[in-house]
C-alpha cells in the first residue's frame, strides 16, 4: 500500500461494505507527507441507475396471474362505470405474490384472503377496496389511496404506507370461518409490525387492538383515529396529529410522541413505560392518572457543543482530524460506530472518510461539514442540519434522513487519485439506497447525481 493516499486505502476496501474495525495500517511510505488530499482528487459524472423492475423477475405463475387480473380489471372498470357487460373483480383468496400494480385503480374490489406478498401498489387507488384478512406484507403502498378500505385481519409486517391515504380505514381485527367451520382467514389482531406509515393519513382511521410494534408513523395524521388497545411499543409517532384520537388502554412502551398533537386525545388506561413527550402539544389532563415517572415531557435537548463532549469522543475526533490534515502520516481514522453523538454540534468539522456505521446523529448540527467518502451506513441522522455540507462519495445506504436539512448539500460522485495524481480507476457516488429521505428539506441539493434506488421520498 506504499504511496497511496488515506482515501485511495479506503477506496480500495469499498467504504459500503467495510466491516473491518481494526486501525488502518500504516508503513514508513504511507507517513510521507503530501499535498492536501483535496486537490487531488477529480469529480466525476454519475451514470443513470436503473433499477430493475418487479415483472423482469415474474414466474410462469406470476405471468399468468397478472393476465387474469388485467382480464378481471377491464371488467371491473365497466361494472364501475354502470356500462354493459360489466362485473365487480374477485379476486379473495387468491395468490398474486409479487405483482406490479403500481398505479393501478382497484377501487371497490373484493380481495378477501388475497396474497399479494412483496407487490408493489405504489399510488394504487384502493378507495373502498374489501381487503378482509388479506395477506401484504412488505408490500410496497406509498402513496396509494385506501380511503374506506377494509383491512380488517390483515397483515401489513414490513409494508411501506408512507403518504398513503387510510382516511376511514377500518384495520380491526378480524376472521371468517369458511362454511364447513374449518379454514379461515383473517386474524384478530391486524399486524402492522414493523410498518413504515411516515405522513398517511388516517383521520378517523379504525385502528383498535392492532399490533404497530417497531412502527414508524412520524408526521402521521390520526386526528379522530380508533386506536384503543393498540400495542404502540416502539413506535415512533413523533410530530404525529393525534387531536381527538381514542388511544385508551394501548401500549406505550419506549414510544416516541415528541412534538405530537395530542390536544383532546384520550389516555385512560393505557400502559406506559419509558414514553417521550418532549415537546407534544397536551394538557394536564391529558396525562391524568399515568405514571409520570414513565414519562419524559422535558424540552428538546439543547446543543452539546465540542468542549463539552465526552472526553473520549473529542479525543477520536481530533485524531480523525490530525489524520486527515496529515494525509494519514499522524492521528488515526475515526471510528465511532454505534455511538449516540445526537444534539451535538459538529458543524463545519471535516469528517471525511470517518465510519460512523448504525451510529445516532439525531438533531445534530452538521452545517458545511465535510464528509466527503464518509461511511454513515444506516446512521439514524433525524432531523439533523446538512445545510451546505460535502456529501461526496458518502455512504449513506439505509439511513434515517427524515426531516433532515440538506439545502444546498453537495453531492455526486469522486474519482479517487493515488498519490502519484494519476486516476486508480476507481469511484465512490454519494450513495442514499433504502435511505429515508421523507420531509427531507433538499433544495439546491441535486440528487439525482448521486444512488437512490429504493430511497424513500416523498410524492
């Protein structure tokens, strides 16, 4: 590795799968001072990523399946518009595991113990759709229109609901005995573990007794919504609309409500433990006869400025720093993975090639920092300020960005120059894959540069 630069090093191992948490080596060659490893490095162009689609993978079975819906929908369209030779599509107990119905209008029809696993319904319009007991986990529903829809018994584990419509949605649980008393389908209570809900809209939303463990409903409006005896647990409902909402005997267990609207909400009964309230818009009587000692209602952390950090992370911060300045002859590479650095104030520090994989960022203030082929993979970076950072050849695949500010960020793709200043041949492009990006502030940072499949965005 002699002569090469800090970040030729890490190119070289590919910053999105580097797991080795050993220093980086280092010999008499690599301690050689050079020129400032920022002008010597080049930009590049991204090409276009196409992501491949659901029905270049689709079986015989699926082929086929996606034949007689398409057969069942011309119908359906008729039956719907009162037009001759028209019939309302059935499609209950039926299997279409992995289908592309992005987009497609399923209005009023019968899906009763449908099997509609890993499809895609982005921007579906299921306005009043019978969906009893049908099976849709991780299915993807961004955006789609479940106004009045039956989800009664289903279960939605994984589903991605981000900014989708359930205005009256009933998800009650609930089974039906087939005619002979033996097979059913449906569930008593609806799963929705694990579910992505960020900004639906639920607005008198039936939604009591269903499980929402490790659920993310942030900036969701549920004014008027039925959640009595729901499990809650894990769930982040913060900025969340709750005016009115029925939340009665549920389970609040390390539940996130910061900055939520809980104006008239009824909690009579419901089981608290560990509960953030920090910020929620409430009155005293909201919180009557809950143990208050669960319940966390202080005000939004302030700012941890740099001397007042953990003597320990100071220390790896300024080694990271005397790495970078050096070009990797002094200091050390700073690893801070798994580390909670939320609410301080790293603003206009150069963090480049610093990993910092699964680490906590949340509010913290990031301004014109420089993070330039950083390792920030499935870093949860909520509401954090990004303002005029340098986000080049970052990883950032499955990362939390929700509410983050990234005006005028810069990011796209770097070339990687050896110390010779001859090009490697190598390249990292800023990379957001799987990241969640909703209510994200992106002006004048220009993301179609950089890798963005299954990013998660809003319409």
């Amino acid at each position: 590795m002699s002569g090469e630069s800090w970040q030729d090093r890490i190119s070289s191992k590919a910053v999105d799968e580097d797991k080795d948490q050993s220093s980086v080596p280092s010999s008499d060659a690599d301690k050689k001072a050079g020129d400032n490893w920022q002008d010597r490095i080049g930009s590049g162009q991204k090409e276009e990523v196409k992501a491949p689609t659901i029905t270049s993978t689709l079986t015989k079975e699926q082929q086929q399946g996606l034949q007689t819906l398409k057969l069942a929908m011309s119908e359906h369209q008729k039956w719907l518009a009162k037009k001759k030779g028209g019939k309302q599509a059935d499609f209950s107990k039926k299997a279409f595991e992995g289908q592309d119905l992005t987009g497609w209008h399923l209005a009023k029809t019968l899906m009763a113990g449908t099997n509609l696993a890993g499809s895609s319904l982005k921007g579906a319009d299921l306005t009043e759709a019978d969906m009893f007991g049908a099976t849709l986990r991780d299915v993807d529903l961004q955006d789609a229109n479940l106004e009045g829809a039956v989800l009664r018994g289903v279960s939605l584990k994984g589903a991605n609901l981000t900014n989708a419509n359930l205005k009256d949605a009933d998800l009650r649980g609930g089974v039906m005995m087939g005619a002979d008393g033996g097979a059913s389908i449906g569930s008593e209570r609806s799963d929705l573990t694990a579910c992505l809900m960020d900004y639906a809209q639920g607005t008198r939303a039936k939604m009591s007794n269903v499980d929402f463990q490790g659920a993310s409903l942030v900036g969701a409006n549920l004014e008027g919504a039925q959640l009595f005896g729901s499990d809650l647990s894990d769930v982040d409902l913060s900025y969340a609309n709750l005016k009115g909402a029925d939340l009665s005997d549920t389970r609040l267990t390390n539940t996130n409500l910061n900055g939520a609207d809980l104006t008239g909400a009824k909690l009579a009964n419901a089981k608290v433990e560990n509960v953030s309230l920090r910020g929620a818009k409430m009155s005293e009587d909201t919180v009557e006869g809950l143990d208050k000692s669960e319940l966390d209602i202080g005000d939004k952390p302030k700012v941890v400025s740099y001397d007042q950090m953990d003597p320990e992370v100071r220390a790896s911060l300024d080694g990271h720093q005397k790495w970078i300045s050096t070009n990797g002859a002094e200091g050390q590479r700073g690893r801070m993975d798994g580390l909670d650095l939320s609410y301080h104030d790293l603003s206009g520090l150069d963090l480049s090639g610093i990993q910092m994989r699964d680490a906590k960022l949340r509010g913290a203030q990031l301004k014109a920092c420089s993070l330039i082929l950083a390792d920030l993979g499935g870093t949860d970076v909520f509401d954090a300020n990004l303002c005029d950072a340098v986000i080049i050849g970052t990883n950032l695949t499955g990362a939390n960005l929700k509410h983050c500010d990234l005006t005028n960020a810069e990011v796209g793709e770097i070339s990687i120059v050896g110390k010779d200043g001859n090009d490697t041949g190598r390249s990292h492009k800023t990379s957001f894959e799987a990241a969640n990006l909703v209510r994200a502030n992106t002006k004048g940072c220009d993301l179609n540069v950089c890798v963005m499949e299954k990013a998660i965005r809003d319409s």
